[in-house]
C-alpha cells in the first residue's frame, strides 16, 4: 500500500515537472517578462523629468 502511495506522488511530480517544461518550451520568443504568463511591454517606460 505504502509503494502505491509512493508511486502515486512521484508521478505526480513528473507530471507537473514535465508541464512547466512543456510551457517553458513552447513559450514564444517576443518578449515579456520572464514568468510565462505572456504579458509584454512593446516599449520601456520612460522617466519624466520634474
């Protein structure tokens, strides 16, 4: 019983490991920040001068 349990966890983990690999491959390549949600900025915010 306890290796089923064993197993199921791991599984689990591969599972979600082998999906934020997926994501992170599959993201496209414009831009944005670095956590994959896909927001993008087009420019850089410029400061203004008082």
């Amino acid at each position: 019983m306890q290796q089923i349990i064993v197993l199921l966890i791991f599984a689990g983990a591969l599972g979600y490991l082998g999906t934020r690999l997926w994501k992170t491959l599959r993201r496209p390549a414009t831009g944005g920040c670095a956590k994959g949600c896909g927001c993008s900025t087009p420019e850089k915010p410029t400061l203004q001068a008082r």
